[in-house]
C-alpha cells in the first residue's frame, strides 16, 4: 500500500489472508495455488514464468513472475524469544497483523474482502508518516527484538528518501551501542547486505547503513565513499553485477582473504565471492597501471581475463584517465577478436603448441594499434612471421 499511495509502481504486493489455527500453517500455499491456477487460466502474458515458493515455518507462500511478486501471510501476531532470533508465529487479529510491522508507513491496509471492500486499515501514525515521509518504528522495542530492522531503515531512507523520526534514529543508535546487530546469524546479515547492494541505488543505501553504523558492525575497516561507488556504477556495462560492484567497493579497505571469509559467511556463492575478491584484490593495483597503458594493446594486455567489475572499480579509483581507459576497454577493447584461430596456422603448417598463442596475441597487439588492417590474410602474415621469428631465435 505504501507505493502505491505515493504514487510509485509497485514491485510486490502483500496479502494477509483469514485462516483458523487448523489451517494455519497451510493456507498461505492453498492461496497461492488457486492464484496460479487463476492466472495461468486467463493466458497472461507472463503465465509461463510463474513459480510458487512456500516456507513451511512461518506459513507464509510467494507468487513471483520477472519485475513482480505477491506475498501471501495468514494475520498473525508475533513474539521474539530472544534478541535476533526468528519470530514465534500465532494467529492474529488484523491489527495485530499491522502492529508486526517494521514500520508505520508499512502497517497500512486495504480490505479485499466483498464485505469491507476498499476499507483502509492503519497502525497509528502511518498516514501522517506517510504524507510526512517519514519513517517511524510502531513500538519501542522493534530494534531491540528483530534487529534486522535496523538494516530495513537504511534501505528505505536510502531508497525512499525518507527522513527518520527522532525517537526511532535515537532507538537505532541505542540498539547498535548496544551489539543488536551482533545478535542476528550471519546467514541473516548476509541476507540483509544483499538487498542493499541490489537497490536501484545502492550508493544511497550503503550511505545510510553507514549512519547508522551498520557496516561497522560487520567490520569497522568498511567505509562507503559514495562518489566512488556511483563512479564504478556509470563504467559498468549492463551485464555487470551492480551488486557486486558496490560490494567490492566499500569492502576495499579489507585483505581479500578477509573479504573471502566474510562473505563465505554470509553465504554468499562462490562465483559471487570470486567477483569481489577479484575486485578487491586487484582494483587498486590496476588502478595505478590502466591510466599508464600507453596504447591499445597494452591496455588488452592488462585487463583481459578481468572481470568487469574489477576494471569497473579500478577506473573508478583510477581517476578521470583511469575512468576513460576502463571505458575504452569495457565499451571497445573487451570486444576485439581476430579474423583467424589457431586451426588457421596449424593448417599453414605451424606444429601445435605455445608459439601460436603467441603468434595470435602478436597479431592482436597489431591489429589493435592499428599497424595491420582487419583482414584474415594481414592478421595470418603477422602471426606466421611471429612463428618464424621464434623458429629462428631457437
């Protein structure tokens, strides 16, 4: 409800269903099946991507097709039996429904049922937050019982440009002083460290978990500089992982090793881990050399095999010559491919082995400085020639 009172598409919507003690565990993913049913019967256009997801603990069940999702929950009221840990889960009445909620502005609903049909439903304070843009906890203990709350504020100022009431910006500082954060399995703050970094904004949001000190609590080294981040963002091409991007760049100042084992622990993938390591490892030391690649070939020579979100991240740190080099080789260089192969020498008689490597990369090198024209014939001339010389030096 609250996009859509503000006028914004939104990405998911939440339904709250009835169901009695009997069902409770069950009706969630009974919903979600007859809605799919329901869709799949009218031949929408994304009728083939649907998929139903369920968790079996909280009862709870998610329809999701490409750019949307609903999340279906019976009413419920929720107890912590400790600081961090996943809630208790009982039926609830529907302003007990409301008052789980993280926020006030997220406690707002809209019957659906033909009894009450368009009937707004509110926790106290949520439209005034709402027209105010402002994000309020509903009770005093929010932070200290779920503390994952913490790391939704940080996305929601980062993301909705909101400003945070006094009493819950004083309630977040009092739980971080207080080792909540600590509280909360890395599986969890892993899962939380995600969805910031896969905001549309994540510069913005990384800001704001800085505030309030959350990355610090991960690692006091972790530092946001927001204008590096935007930087790496605008070199990245459109298959880059943005995420990963601005992971990489506030966990810069960590050893990668560090790097690995953090983000192990947070569950990450180990192809994820391999990107920022790479970044990590590697982003300032080329940061230092793109800008000197004095031609095209050296600077192909420099950065292939890299990932794009390590040269993304060096020509960030690179400055305005590093930015235009890792542009060039991100936009341009990255592409080049010659007209021949190695078949291509075997057949003009060249025995297999580590010399056409070389003689293929020579004739890149020539072709990218622009000392041969694009042509099979001038790329094979120069790679045999490259054979011959090696032949000869024996």
């Amino acid at each position: 409800m609250r996009d859509l009172l503000l006028g914004l598409p939104p990405e998911e919507l939440d339904v709250a269903i009835d169901a009695g003690r009997d069902t409770f565990k069950t009706a969630a993913a009974t919903f979600a099946a007859e809605l799919h049913r329901a869709l799949r019967s009218e031949q929408s256009a994304f009728a083939e991507d649907l998929r139903i997801c369920t968790h079996e603990r909280f009862g709870t069940a998610a329809l999701r097709w490409p750019g949307f999702g609903v999340d279906i929950a019976v009413r419920r009221s929720e107890t912590y039996p400790r600081p961090g840990a996943l809630p208790l889960v009982a039926p609830g009445t529907p302003q007990e429904d409301l008052q789980r909620r993280d926020f006030t502005v997220n406690a707002i609903a809209i019957s659906l049922s033909s009894a009450s049909l368009g009937r707004m439903r509110a926790a106290a304070h949520a439209i005034d937050d709402l027209e105010a843009r402002r994000l309020r906890v509903l009770h005093d203990r929010s932070f200290s019982e779920d503390p994952t709350r913490l790391w939704r504020l940080g996305r929601y100022a980062g993301r909705l440009h909101f400003r945070v009431h006094r009493d819950t910006s004083r309630l977040a500082a009092q739980a971080v002083e207080e080792g909540a954060p600590a509280t909360v399995s890395a599986a969890r703050t892993g899962a939380e460290l995600r969805l910031a970094c896969a905001e549309s904004d994540p510069a913005a949001v990384l800001c704001e978990l800085a505030k309030l000190r959350l990355l610090r609590s991960i690692d006091d080294r972790i530092s946001v500089e927001r204008g590096l981040i935007e930087t790496a963002l605008s070199l990245l091409p459109a298959e880059g992982r943005a995420d990963l991007l601005a992971l990489s760049a506030i966990m810069l100042p960590l050893p990668h090793q560090q790097v690995r084992g953090l983000l192990q622990s947070f569950e990450y993938s180990a192809a994820d881990c391999r990107v920022v390591v790479e970044a990590v490892e590697r982003g300032r030391t080329l940061a230092a050399r793109i800008a000197a690649a004095g031609s095209a070939s050296a600077l192909w020579e420099l950065l292939r095999g890299c990932a794009v979100e390590t040269v993304a991240l060096a020509g960030a740190l690179g400055g305005e010559p590093g930015g235009e080099a890792a542009r060039r080789w991100i936009s341009e260089l990255r592409h080049s491919r010659l007209g021949i192969t190695g078949d291509d020498l075997i057949r003009a008689g060249i025995e297999p082995g580590p010399q056409i490597r070389c003689a293929l990369d020579r004739a890149m090198r020539d072709l990218l400085d622009g000392r041969i024209p694009h042509t099979a014939e001038a790329e094979l001339e120069v790679a045999l020639q490259s054979c011959d010389a090696v032949r000869r030096s024996r």
